[in-house]
C-alpha cells in the first residue's frame, strides 16, 4: 500500500525529466549557430570550435547535440538504416 506513492513520484519524476530533454533538444534545435560552441557529446566526442559563455551548453543535459543527431542520421541515410 505504501509503495505506490514512491512509484507515483518516480514516474512523475521520469516524465518531467524527458520533457526537459525535449525542450532542451528544440530550443538547441531553434538555434543552429549554437553547435559551434565547444562541448562533449554523449558519444564521448569532442564537437564545436567557440567556448560557450558563462551559462549556455552547446548539448542538453543528457549529451544530445543537434551536430551529432545530423550526423547520424545522415550516416543512416546513406546505409538505408534507421536511426
């Protein structure tokens, strides 16, 4: 009886945290001139030439940026696989 409020809260936790990567990935997404700000990808790849200001990421918290997620599915394209 006690355990689904714990449950609850996890799922409602896990929800909050996917929308915040999706709106992080839109707004990366609504600002292109941003991939060239130097950062660390989830793929562990060093992307961007221009250090971020104090404040801003060049990926969200998760690791995705917009250059990587073009480069896969450019890559996925070519080999007719799905990304």
């Amino acid at each position: 009886m006690r355990a689904w409020p714990r449950r609850a809260g996890r799922a409602l936790r896990d929800f909050f945290a996917v929308q915040m990567e999706l709106h992080e990935r839109l707004a990366l997404r609504d600002r292109p001139w941003e991939e060239d700000l130097l950062h660390w990808s989830a793929a562990g790849t060093l992307h961007g030439s221009i250090p971020p200001p104090p404040g801003r990421r060049g990926t969200t918290r998760g690791g995705w940026c917009p250059g990587l997620a073009a480069e896969l599915s450019e890559r996925s394209a070519r080999t007719g696989a799905r990304a």
